[in-house]
C-alpha cells in the first residue's frame, strides 16, 4: 500500500476512503461481506497478468504451468466443499455464471420458468431489462399473497402448462429455504432441466447449514463474494454429464481469459470454507439474522413470511409510514447502509419500494452476536421513524462496532 500512496495518492486516498467508510458505519446489504486478508492478498497478486484462455492442461497460451495449478486447486476444493461431480471457477460474476449456464442448456427462443423479479427473483431470471428476459421466452412463478412463499402448486401448473425446458430456482430476496427436491420432482414430470441460482446462500451450503441443491439440481450457479466470502466471482456445479457442455458455454462462449487471480481467490475462498470455523460463520449469519429480525418485528417493520431461515430479511416498512426509498437514506444518515427492495405485491414502483433488505453477513464476518443485532434492530426502527435521531443513532453505532471494526490489523 505504501508504494501505491506513492505512486498515486489520488487512488490510494480513495482506497482508504472506502476502508473509512465501512468502518464508520453499519453493512447491512445482503449481498456483502467482508472477504479475508489471504483473499484480498490473492486478489491483488501477478497472476493478474496472466493470459490462460482455456482449461488447465488444454490452454491457448504458453507458461500456464503455475495458474493451471491455481485452477485445479480451486477446482478440487469447490468440488469436495459442495460433493458436486465437476466445478467451473471461471466465471467473472453471478451473471456471467448465469449467461453461461443458459447457453449451455438452451438456445435463443427456448422456453424457461424462473421467479419473478418483483416476488425476489434477480434480474437474470428473465427481466425484460436483461439478456435473460430477451434472448428466451419466460414464464414466472412468485409467491402467495397470503403467505409469501413460493407456490409449489403454481410452479407445477406453471411447468405442466409452458412445458420449459429449465426450471429455474434460486433468488435474491427471498428469506426461506427453498424445497430442491420439490423442484426436482416437477422438473422430471415435465422433462425440464433444473438449475438452481444459489449466488447468495452458497456460504451457508458450503458450511451444511441449510440443504444443498447438490445432487438435485443439474446445474448450480453462484457467486463467491456473498455468503461465501471470497473474492467477487461466480462458478458453476454440474453433474459429470453436463461437464464439458458447461466448460464450453463458460470459454469460449461466454467469456475469454479467465481471472487468474480471482480464480486463486476463489481457491484461498474455498479453502477456508472446509476449516471447521466456518461452519460456526455460517451458523451465526442465520442466528443473528433471526435476532435481526425478530427486533425489527418488534419495532413494527414487519419481516416478510413472518422471519427468516438464511442470512437475509425482507422487511415490510409501510408500518412506520415510510417507503423503502425513505427509509434507505434515513439509515444511510444514521451511519446505516442497506437496500430499499420490492416486497412481493408491492404497489410502490422499483425506485420506491415498500420495503428494505437487509443481511448479516458484515456484520457476522465482524464478530456481532444476536445480542448485538437486537440491538441493531432497534436502532435501524429509530432512524426510519424518527429523522431527528440520525445523529444519536450514528453514536450508537459507532459505539456498538468499538472493537469489530473490519481490517483493523491490516
Ligand atoms: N443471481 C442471484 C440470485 C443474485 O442475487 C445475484 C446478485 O445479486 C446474481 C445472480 C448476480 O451476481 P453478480 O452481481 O455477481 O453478477
């Protein structure tokens, strides 16, 4: 880092900004975490220069020696972390994963079941917005009004009347486990191929605390900065069958070299999620999203589906008079960070929202216990109903993260 203030400090002053900024404050985004030191360390070494168009000892590009180890590592642990029969660690993102996993399952026109954007399911699932949504036909299923689960039964009619050729499930607002083996058992009734989207709870499946889509699934995508807390990146899972369908729809289809560094990141990633302490991670994540929401409950933000079983609640605002775009900058001005998102049937539009999502990952990797996210809960509720308390609230905060300030040692 040294050399960097000194070569530019303009940069390096941003760097520490940005350390600044997450220090200062509460990281309640679902989808973040804070990735290790070793990872980091991966992250920013020479195997960046390195061109590996290819797979490890079937490359497009001299002296690949080194990073062909790189990748088989990654490769090897991913498979033994997730029992899965082939791994791919080279997509750039979750998208990427997702472009990929498409390309190999189906062709332009194909017909495909996913979750609705609105009822949780991400952008990939076939927005209209996104390739997903424009290069296949779609069809969505969502969650009841009354409860705000997936449907099982709508999915069913959903498949038997479309006749999709892959069902996707998997999302990014969603608080409840998803039943794998129901979907697997409607996929077979209608011949569909089934892939399940688990960029955001892979941590906790790394670490058996909630059910695996593996064996299940056909095809698993995900990301690896989530849950998994390693570098940003996606990958794929596949049955033995699907291997060299995938391998192909990643390189040369969808991308071109892949990120050495990333993919030693992901390996250093994946390496620490087969040590025993991150079973204990991932068990606090889901324990103090519980507390989380439990508080915030209390408080009058009503969690949707009533609680959460992973690392995320989707919580209701409309109690506290507020939209999820008010109540985002009132948290924002507390020294609290998290997303406004649309609640199912929500009536406010996208950029407004009726709701907020918010996730324990940070704030777990920092060594809070639900204790501390009861507390937490109760400060988010005092800064979204009251816009006087952002100063005192931000106090709190500081005071509440004292000794968990991420990257202190470094
Ligand atoms: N799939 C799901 C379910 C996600 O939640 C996300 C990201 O939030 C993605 C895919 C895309 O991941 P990325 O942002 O790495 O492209």
């Amino acid at each position: 880092f040294g050399l960097l203030e000194e070569r530019d400090p303009e940069v390096a002053a941003l760097l520490l900004d940005e350390v600044e900024r997450v220090r200062g404050g509460l990281q309640l985004i679902a989808s973040e975490n804070f990735a290790s030191p070793a990872v980091l360390a991966a992250l920013g070494s020479t195997l960046s220069n390195k061109y590996a168009e290819g797979y490890p000892g079937g490359r497009y590009y001299g002296g690949c020696e080194v990073v062909d180890r790189a990748e088989r590592l990654a490769v090897k642990r991913a498979r033994e972390l997730f029992g899965a029969e082939h791994a791919n660690v080279q997509p750039h993102s979750g998208a990427s994963a997702n472009l990929a996993a498409y390309a190999a399952l189906l062709q332009p026109g194909d017909r495909m079941l996913a979750m609705a954007l609105p009822h949780g399911g991400h952008l990939t699932h076939g927005s209209r917005a996104n390739f997903s949504g424009r290069w296949f036909d779609v069809a969505s299923y969502g969650v009841r009004r009354d409860t705000e689960l997936i449907d099982y039964d709508e999915v069913r009619d959903l498949a038997l009347r479309h006749q999709p050729k892959l069902i996707v499930c998997g999302a990014t607002a969603y608080p409840r486990l998803i039943d794998f083996g129901v979907f697997r058992g409607i996929a077979d009734e209608v011949g569909a191929w089934l892939m399940a989207d688990v960029a955001h709870p892979m941590g906790l499946i790394a670490a058996r605390a909630i059910p695996s889509p593996v064996p299940e699934a056909d095809v698993v995508t995900f990301t690896t900065h989530k849950t998994l807390r390693g570098p940003r990146g996606g990958g794929i899972l596949c049955t033995a069958e699907l291997a060299a369908r995938i391998d192909r729809a990643v390189f040369p289809f969808t991308q071109g070299g892949p990120m050495m560094h990333a993919v030693a990141a992901k390996a250093v990633a994946f390496g620490e999620a087969l040590r025993p302490e991150f079973a204990g991670y991932a068990r606090q994540v889901i324990a103090n999203a519980r507390a989380l929401s439990e508080a915030l409950a209390e408080a009058g933000m009503r969690p949707v589906t009533g609680g959460t079983d992973t690392h995320l609640a989707l919580i209701d605002v409309r109690g506290l008079g507020v939209t999820g775009a008010e109540a985002e900058l009132r948290c924002a001005a507390a020294g609290i960070t998290l997303n406004r998102n649309a609640i199912p049937y929500d009536p406010e539009p996208p950029r407004v929202t009726s709701g907020v999502r918010v996730g324990t990952p940070c704030v777990t990797t920092q060594g809070l216990e639900p204790r501390d996210l009861r507390e937490v809960g109760a400060l988010v509720a005092r800064a979204v109903r009251d816009q006087e308390s952002a100063a005192d609230v931000r106090d709190k905060v500081t005071a509440l993260l004292g000794i968990h300030q991420p990257y202190m040692d470094q």
